[in-house]
C-alpha cells in the first residue's frame, strides 16, 4: 500500500470514528452502560456512575478535549476513592470498563496512562511537580471537572505537601493552577464538591452500617 493510500486511509478512519462519536447521544451511552454491565448498583452509587457517564460522553463530543495524563489520572482516582466500599468489588472493573467503552474511551489505556503518570510524580516537591506539569502540558489544557480532579491528586501527594494546613496547602494548589493556565475559580468548586461528596459518602456508608447492625440485631432478639 503507497503511504498517500494509508494516510488516506488513516483519515478516513479519523473521520468516521469523529462521525460516531457526534451520533453517540447520552441516551445511547446509558443504553450500551447497561448492556456491557447488567448488575443492580446499590443506590449510594448509582448517582455518581450516572454522573460520571453523563459527563463522559460530554467531554467526548468537544473538539478541544484531549485524553491527556491528567484528564486519566483523574477519571481513575476519583472512580476509585467514590466507588470504595462498593460491593462486590470484584465488579468494579468491569463496572470501570463499561462506563469507559460505552462513552468512547478505552479503560485499559487510561489506566496505564493514570498508573505511569502517578509513578512519574511520585516523592516530588511542589516546585519539582510544577515543573514537570508544565513540562508533561505541552498543549492547552481542556478545563474539566476530571482534568481539574487530576491536578489536585497529583499535587495532594506532593512529597513537602505532607504536614501542611489545609489554608496552605489550598494556597499551594491555586497556585500551580493558576500557572497552568487553568481557572483558580473553577479549580476549587470542583476540588470542594468532590471533597464534600466524599464526606458525604462517607456519612452515609456509615449511616447504612448502622441501620444493618440494628437490624441485624433485631433478628436476634426476635
């Protein structure tokens, strides 16, 4: 095959793929979730699973979007840490996997992306980090609440961050944000509501236990 017959070929591809991407409407990503994954969610988590997919196939259909480290990172920590206490656990891959393929992403992919980048960043100091954020971003970053989400864990498990008071550690944040080129103002909604749905997760997990254990010690008595 002459090489003016593959690139054309290659285009051709990019475009169909970009045709079916513009076709897969959010009710159409619903429809093969539940097809590759045909298991009840418990009800604490189905919101978020439905979240997540929503804003997935969002991110899909903007031309500016890239699936970069920090947009993989991001979509694979904060799935972990909101699907924890899920059960059976031994669904959350493929739980993972079906939100991915069924909003036109490949989950094997990002997770190496997410798994490499983590080890790349791992033990550095913020100044350290920052430089090689920047170095990492040699593009404009797309603005999303995922890619946002990324930043924050990175820069969370920053080596001289550990010790630090939340205002300082905010402050550190913000600033790395800032000179990525990225909105501060955005940046913290979405750190904060991620933060409080985490607390309220949490609360509610607990809230659950609870109820379960008083239950279950009703049956005992009865």
């Amino acid at each position: 095959m002459s090489q003016h017959a593959l690139t054309l070929l290659r285009f051709t591809y990019k475009k169909l793929k970009e045709k079916l991407k513009e076709k897969l409407t959010v009710s159409d990503s619903k429809k093969l979730f539940y097809e590759q994954f045909p298991y009840a969610i418990p009800g604490l988590y189905k919101r978020i699973v439905d979240e997540m997919l929503v804003e997935l196939n969002l991110l899909n259909h903007q031309n500016e979007f890239t699936q970069d480290y920090l947009f993989c990172v991001g979509l694979t920590e904060t799935f972990k840490e909101l699907m924890k206490g899920y059960k059976p656990d031994k669904h959350l891959n493929l739980l993972f996997k079906s939100l991915c393929s069924s909003t036109n992403f490949e989950a094997k992919e990002i997770k190496e992306i997410s798994q490499n980048s983590q080890e790349d960043f791992k033990d550095k100091s913020s100044k350290d980090l920052l430089n090689l954020l920047k170095e990492k971003s040699n593009s404009k970053l797309y603005p999303s609440r995922i890619l946002n989400l990324g930043v924050y864990i990175l820069i969370s498990n920053s080596q001289d961050l550990k010790g630090k008071s939340e205002l300082e550690m905010n402050q550190i944040i913000s600033d790395i944000v800032e000179k990525l080129g990225l909105s501060i103002n955005k940046a913290e909604k979405d750190i904060g509501i991620y933060k409080s749905t985490l607390s309220k997760m949490e609360q509610a997990k607990e809230l659950i236990e609870e109820l379960r254990i008083k239950d279950k010690k009703k049956e005992q008595k009865q």
